[in-house]
C-alpha cells in the first residue's frame, strides 16, 4: 500500500550562530508545489498540530489510519485530514470525480481520452453524517495519435477534507481546506523513477511535449476561489450543477526548468528567517542533501542560481493547478487553539464561482491572490537563467481574475480599467517583455511573455481609464473629429464643437 504524506506541513524555525568553521557542501534541489505526482492513493492522516506560518494556516501529522474507525484516528484529540483522489466519474449522478479529459497536440484537434485504468492503491472511504465522500488512486487516461500510437496520461485531482474535533469529541461538518490537479503525460512498463505502479509494472514520465489539456470535474463544493500552478493561458469555468458544481480547467502544459548541485552552506547563514545555521552545518558536514521547500525556494534561489551558473540541469513538462479554501475547522475555546481562517483576502473570497487563477513556467514563483504594494501588484518569479543547451530561459506569466474583484482590491469604480504591467530585474531594471491586458465578460486577463528570467519581478499597476472625448475640428472647409482623455485640435484647426 503507497502511503501519501499530509500535504502541508511546518518547518520549525530556530536561530543559530553562524559556524566558526566552513564545512563541506550541501546538495540542493528545489521542491515543486503543488500535487506530487508520485501522490497516487488516497490516505487519512491523524492531525497532531496546527498553527500559522508565514501568515498561512498548516496541518501536520504522520499517523496514518486505515479509516475513520481505526483506533488511532479515534483517538485523535485535534482531527484528521482525509487526502482523497479522485476517481473517474461512473454516472451523471457522481460527484467528487473526472467527468472528462480531452486533449490537443501541436498538429492534433482537440482529442477526446479514454478512461484506461487505475494506478495501485486502495479506496478510502468517510462518512460523517449525512455526508460520504470516497477516494481512490491516480487515473490513466489513453488517446490515440494518429492511427497507430497510444499516449497515456496520469491525472491525479485530490480534495483535502478535514474533521475537527468538537469539544464533546465528536467530528464536526467535513470542510476541504485544499484542492489540486497535476496531469503528466507517461508511459507504462517503463521500469524506471515510477510515479506509480498498474498492475505491477512502472508508470514514469513520458519525454513528452507541451499539450493543450481540458478537464472537466464534478465537485460536491466549490472549488478554492484561488488557483495557482504551471500552465499557459489558464482558464476556469464554474457553473452549477444539481448536486454541486462542475468545474472546467484549461490551458497549456509547460516547459519548468530545474536546477540541482553542490553549493556552500554559506549561502543560507545570511538569512536568519530560513534554515537554522546548525541544520545546514551539519547537513554540510554529512555531504547531505536538501530539498528546499516551496515557501522558502524564492529566498534562496538568486544566489544559489549564481553558484550553479545559472544553468538549468533538466526541463520538466508540467500542468498543474491548486489552491486553499476558507476553513474555520479549529475554533472550539476548548481546544485552546487559534480559530484558523485560512483564506484568500475578502475580494477573492466573496467572488461569486470565480475569484482567479494564476500560472507560470516559473521554478518557484509567490503565488498568493494579488494585494497592492506601494501602489501595485508585485509577483517574485525564479528561474534559472539559461536552459540545458545554453540557451536563455523564455518566462511566461498568466493572470485571470474576476473583473470585480480586481475592482474590489484597488477600491475602484465598475468603469473601464487601464493598465500598466512590465518586467524588472531583483534590482529595479526594466526587461523587455511582451504584455497583454484584457477584460471581456467579467474577467480580467493579464498576459505576460518572452521575458528572461533569473529571479524577476512582474510589476501590474491599475487604474480607472480615462473617459474619451471627441471634438470636431475645422479648417475652411475641412473638418476633422479628434478624440482622447483630453483631445486638441491640429495646428490651423479651431474646435468647432
């Protein structure tokens, strides 16, 4: 039985003296977020703490039960956590599973996939109440390219849902604090780095090229109001169904760079808020290998950027989407905790179906819901400068938001907005890049393309547009309608009305 870890988790944070001796070095990988794919059957986990870091909400443990009725999970004093993956929807009255996956290749149209099987694992059941929820493992989807080659797909969708302890013991409605989706191309029979086992054989990564790909999920609740991942030209579509909502995700895959080596340990003793000294010297000591997590990736990655030289050591085919929800699951006095709201900010949280999505091919990117500072919203983004073959590294960033609710963080008014989006260096230097503002049906789309990366800064400033006026000009006989914010007529022309 593959076993899945809690999701989230802390990192306890202690100051050390830095060492009076330099010691080795340490190997450093950078952790992707989102849903592993190597996360292939659903599990529950007794929660043993909570608390905020960073200003986010985490839930930790590492007791797992077989089910809601094992002792262990009984005898949880804070809750559990049941980290479902979603299986394949069987009927039109199913919730909580894939409707449909469709995808397109470079010379393809949009290809409708079939349902090809289940990965190893077990199913995992919970029922509270009125409400049943199940779990199974990762799907593998297969279409047909061109009229020979079958190409395979594994989609694991998992939803987090949480049972807190009330004060008389008993667990309280079920809420889903998380939500995410990774779809990776692969093949099967393969016998190396398995992301998963079918029937006893490997199922890896295939060396697969961007596609196109369209899910379409039912889910029993809304999904975050806040998506985040590594896709291109994202898109989200809510709508309601009779026994909850259909979700629609769509985009681009994308090429992320990764970077991997040897640096000194002298590199994390300048940031206090990170690694304790003494872990990383003694990490260093032991030759020892650290996977930097995603919420300290964007601290560490400029300089251990300039020790790797800047250069990528392989490029990662990803599509991936997740998010966290509102949750008031620990507010009982009686645990003596701290009522953990978790959320997105109140313009994202009272979006209606939809509060926004961003995307990126970005290493490690902040990926929180926009708020202003000094005036503007600022996104960090980090990537290795060159590719594998020397080449520069092309950015790619994505924002779609709900038009309102852009609105409601910059206290606007509802008339048009305008836009100022650009690129700078971790230095305040401007880059060149390719952007794009739009707003149609409600949505406010931000584009922004081919700029170089390292460790940049995507910088958008809103305001209300200025309202256009026309004038009429005339010279003799001549006449001309001139129109602007505040509209002037040619030299020899006098404004007529």
């Amino acid at each position: 039985m593959i076993k899945a870890l809690v999701s989230l988790s802390a990192l306890s944070i202690s100051l050390s003296p830095i060492p009076a001796i330099a010691a080795e070095s340490i190997y450093v990988t950078f952790a992707t977020d989102g849903v592993q794919t190597g996360e292939t059957e659903s599990s529950i986990t007794k929660i043993d703490q909570i608390g905020v870091s960073n200003g986010l909400p985490y839930l930790s443990g590492d007791q797992l039960c077989d089910s809601l009725q094992d002792s262990d999970c009984q005898n949880a004093k804070i809750g559990i956590l049941a980290d479902l993956i979603l299986p394949k929807c069987e009927t039109t009255e199913n919730v909580d599973c894939v409707e449909s996956l469709r995808v397109k290749f470079k010379d393809t149209e949009l290809l409708n996939t079939e349902f090809f099987g289940y990965t190893r694992g077990e199913e995992v059941i919970i029922k509270n109440g009125d409400q049943s929820l199940s779990g199974k493992s990762s799907s593998i989807y297969s279409v047909k390219y061109g009229n020979e080659i079958d190409r395979y797909f594994l989609v694991t969708t998992k939803l987090s849902a949480l049972l807190a302890k009330r004060a008389d013991l008993s667990y309280g409605k079920i809420q889903f604090p998380y939500f995410g989706i990774d779809i990776t191309e692969v093949e099967l029979s393969s016998g190396n780095d398995c992301l998963a086992i079918y029937q006893d054989e490997c199922v890896s990564k295939a060396a697969s090229s961007s596609a196109f790909i369209d899910v379409t999920l039912r889910l029993s609740t809304s999904p975050p109001n806040w998506l985040a991942g590594r896709m291109s030209g994202p898109s989200v579509e809510v709508s309601e169904i009779l026994q909850g909502k259909r979700v629609k995700l769509s985009g681009e895959s994308v090429e992320v760079p990764k970077i991997y080596g040897d640096v000194l340990p002298s590199t994390f003793y300048k940031y206090p808020a990170g690694y304790p000294n003494s872990y990383i010297s003694k990490l260093a000591s032991e030759n020892g290998y650290l996977d930097i997590q995603p919420g300290l990736a964007l601290m560490y990655a400029g300089d251990i950027f300039k020790e790797l030289k800047e250069k990528s050591d392989e490029i990662e085919t990803r599509w991936s989407l997740n998010g966290s929800s509102r949750f008031t699951a620990f507010c009982s006095e009686s645990l003596q905790v701290d009522c953990l709201q978790g959320g997105n900010g109140p313009c994202i949280d009272s979006a209606e179906n939809f509060g926004g999505v961003l995307a990126t091919n970005a290493m490690t990117f902040s990926r929180n819901p926009p708020q202003i500072i000094d005036g503007e919203i600022q996104y960090l983004l980090a990537s290795p400068h060159f590719l594998p073959d020397g080449k520069t590294t092309s950015g790619s960033f994505d924002l779609e938001i709900s038009a309102k609710a852009l609105r409601c963080i910059y206290s606007l008014p509802n008339l048009p907005l305008a836009a100022e989006v650009s690129v700078v260096t971790s230095e305040g230097r401007p880059k060149i890049a390719t952007t794009l503002f739009t707003e149609k049906n409600g949505v406010a789309k931000i584009i922004v393309k081919n700029f170089s990366y390292s460790t940049p800064k995507v910088k958008m400033k809103f305001t209300q547009a200025q309202k256009k006026i026309s004038i009429t000009c005339a010279k003799g006989k001549l006449k001309k309608v001139i129109s602007g914010s505040k509209p002037t007529c040619p030299k020899g022309y006098k404004k007529t009305a």
